[in-house]
C-alpha cells in the first residue's frame, strides 16, 4: 500500500496481479475466475477491461484501488494498511479513505492503518495507538485520543496539525533533539530524551501502562500518582 507506484510488477497485466494469489491459493474454480475477479475490480472503482492493461497505464489513484483489489480477492478479515494514502494527491486520498470506509462497511473487514497524517487517522479509525520507538504510548478510542491526549508526545504530535482558519492561533510543542536509534534506544523511557516534561525516574525506569480512563491507556510517569481503573476495580 505504501508505494503504488513500485508495488506492482510493470511486467504484469492488472488481471494477472489480482488474480495470482487467487489462482495460487485455488479460491475458485477456473469456470468462475474471470466473473470473480471481475467483481473484485468492480468493489474497487476499477472496470474489466482495466484487466489487460499494465500499471505504468494508471495514475496513481487507479494503482492504489489495484493494490486494494489485490488484497481483497483473498477475501481477508484483517488488512494492514501501512501509509495507503501518503503518496497520492489530497483529492485523490479521499477517494481512497471513502473507499475502504465502504468495503469494511461491505465486508466486516478490520484495518490496522498505519499513517502520520492525524487528520486521516481521525477519520478512518474507531481506535488509536500512538507508537514511539516501536512501543505503545497511548491507546484508546479516537474521540478520547482527540479530545483528551495524555502522553507528551501525543500532545506534540496534535499541536503539529495544521488548522484550516487562519485566525485560530495554535501553541505549537517542539521536541528537542534528535530521534534516537530504535536499535540502541536509551534507558528508561524512551522518549525522555526529548520530553519537556521528563523527571529523574523517566532516565531509569520504563513506565507502566495505566487505564486512566475506561478503555483510555498511557505509559508515562506523569500518572504514576493517578490510581489505575484495573487498580481501582480490584480495590
């Protein structure tokens, strides 16, 4: 998904690219493969007479809605978006979100969409995990994660998301330093390197994960005086 324009062999037609995995994993009889992949193309915004034609005679829009029909001809239940729409013009990524809103609408399916554009994110997605350095920071549901960010680097991220009105003046958090390597990352928390609000503990100790509100999780000493919900409960 990440790159439409490498994604894809310039050596194949577009029927051949959505079908192989069809034909390989036998998801239907030969009788019924052309009607079959005729239809996935057809979810997907593109037309039958699109299966002859090679990638590079597409924009990039058209390719994506191939990578998306490849992936759903294997009738999947989870699908891992990673960045769909970060290489395509912003008019065309709405014709890419809506279309994948409507197919999981179809088909039940489950995203895990993988983007740093917060506004798309917001759109798509009924829950939100923010990562920094390969871990979990925070995680709950979207309207929580919008409205009430917990984690420092959460809060930087939504202060770096540009507001349309022009009067609306935003107070922009920017992080100090450098990102460290994810292959040698520094002791305790990892983010601590470049926190503003990072304290003695945060250079030694890797944080817990904290329910500070129903179904809402951080990890970050800054809540390490807050009682979780799981305490909580069990009290």
């Amino acid at each position: 998904f990440q790159d439409p324009f490498s994604s894809l062999s310039p050596r194949m037609p577009v029927g051949e690219i959505i079908g192989e995995a069809v034909r390989e994993h036998k998801l239907v009889d030969k009788a019924e493969y052309n009607d079959y992949i005729d239809k996935v193309m057809d979810n997907c915004g593109l037309q039958p007479f699109h299966k002859d034609r090679y990638p590079h005679e597409f924009s990039g829009g058209q390719r994506q809605r191939i990578c998306i029909a490849r992936a759903l001809a294997l009738n999947p239940e989870f699908v891992v978006c990673d960045e769909p729409v970060s290489a395509l013009d912003v008019s065309i990524q709405a014709q890419i979100i809506n279309l994948l809103r409507d197919l999981q609408e179809k088909y039940s399916l489950t995203y895990l969409f993988i983007s740093h554009d917060l506004s798309v994110v917001e759109h798509i997605s009924d829950t939100v995990g923010v990562m920094y350095l390969g871990n979990l920071v925070e995680y709950g549901s979207t309207e929580d994660i919008f409205k009430n960010p917990l984690h420092p680097y959460t809060k930087a991220l939504f202060s770096a998301i540009p507001v349309p009105d022009p009067t609306v003046k935003m107070k922009r958090i920017v992080l100090e330093g450098s990102i460290p390597s994810p292959a040698n990352p520094p002791e305790g928390c990892k983010f601590h390197t470049r926190c503003a609000n990072c304290m003695e503990i945060c250079k030694h100790q890797a944080p817990e994960q904290k329910e500070i509100e129903k179904g809402h999780y951080v990890v970050c000493h800054l809540y390490d005086d807050i009682k979780s919900i799981d305490s909580k409960q069990e009290d």
